[in-house]
C-alpha cells in the first residue's frame, strides 16, 4: 500500500527533529527515521492501527513509536499520515 505524508505530519517531523536535536542531533535523527519506518509498516498492515478514540472513526487509525503518535486515514489506495506527535499532547486536526 501506497504512504503518503501530509503537509502537517511532514511539518511534526520537522519539529520533533529540531526539538530533539537541541539536545542531541544524532539521537533526533534516530528517532525521525523510526518514525518514519513505524509509518512505513502502518501502511503495510494499515487496518491494524488502532481506531483513534478521539474520533472513533475506522478510517482514522494510530499507531505509536514510545510516547509518540502517529495518526493516519486509510485510503483504497494505503494511507495518508495526519499529524505525529508526543502522545501528551491534545491530538488536534
């Protein structure tokens, strides 16, 4: 199944990364690639995620990677990442 990445998941990544590397850019660069490869294998097993209870819709799933989110909608065609964020936070689209 096809992956695409939203404007705003692309943008969390970006932000994520630059939060994380204030600290250590080697350890925001892992983190962003197993994000990026957690979403990898939602998009293989994509009914798998789990219905996302804000929403408790069966087109918008979640997977995690530690603290973090990754929220996506189930297409015909694979999935469309939403937003990724640390799990703390409201989720907001």
């Amino acid at each position: 199944m096809k992956l695409r990445w939203s404007e705003r998941s692309v943008n969390d990544l970006i932000a994520i990364h630059k939060y994380i590397a204030q600290n250590n850019p080697q350890t925001a660069e892992k983190w962003v690639a197993k994000l990026r490869q957690r979403a990898r294998s939602a998009a293989a097993t994509a009914s798998a995620g789990r219905i996302v209870p804000e929403f408790n819709q069966k087109d918008i799933r979640e997977v995690f990677l530690g603290n973090y989110r990754i929220v996506y909608r189930v297409r015909d065609d694979g999935i469309l990442i939403l937003t990724v964020f640390e799990g703390h936070q409201l989720l907001r689209l």
